[in-house]
C-alpha cells in the first residue's frame, strides 16, 4: 500500500510539473505579446508627440504672421 501511496504521489507531482511548465510557456507567450503591444503603442505615441511638435512650431509661425501684419495695418491690440 506505500508503494501505492508513493506512486501516486509522484504521479500527482507530474501533473503538477507538467501544468506549471504549460502555464509558464502560456505566461512568456502572454508577454510577449503584451510587450510587442507596448511597443506599437510607444511608437504611436512618438508619431503623435512629433506631430503635436510640428503643430506648435506651426501655430507660433501662423502667430508671428499675425502679429506682423496687425503691425503693418497699425491695428490697435
């Protein structure tokens, strides 16, 4: 009957290796994904912030512009 208990034990245990091997391959496959997300998400949020930069220095130039012909009408501020 030990020799049953034994066994039994070790066939558990198996199972158990076998499941947290299977559950490990599922967590690096998982993050790998996640991290690949991450990355697409990082450089879209690059596009987004150069294009906001360009719309600044746009903006200030469109500014300027105003500026120089309001003083060259000499409208009142």
């Amino acid at each position: 009957m030990n020799e049953n208990v034994d066994s039994l034990i070790l066939e558990i245990l198996r199972g158990m290796q076998s499941d947290l091997t299977d559950l490990s391959s599922e967590t690096r496959d998982g993050m790998r994904e996640v991290l690949s997300r991450l990355s697409a998400i990082e450089e879209k949020i690059g596009g987004h912030i150069l294009g906001v930069a360009d719309l600044n220095s746009r903006y200030g130039s469109v500014i300027r512009r105003i500026e120089r012909i309001e003083k060259c009408l000499e409208l009142p501020e």
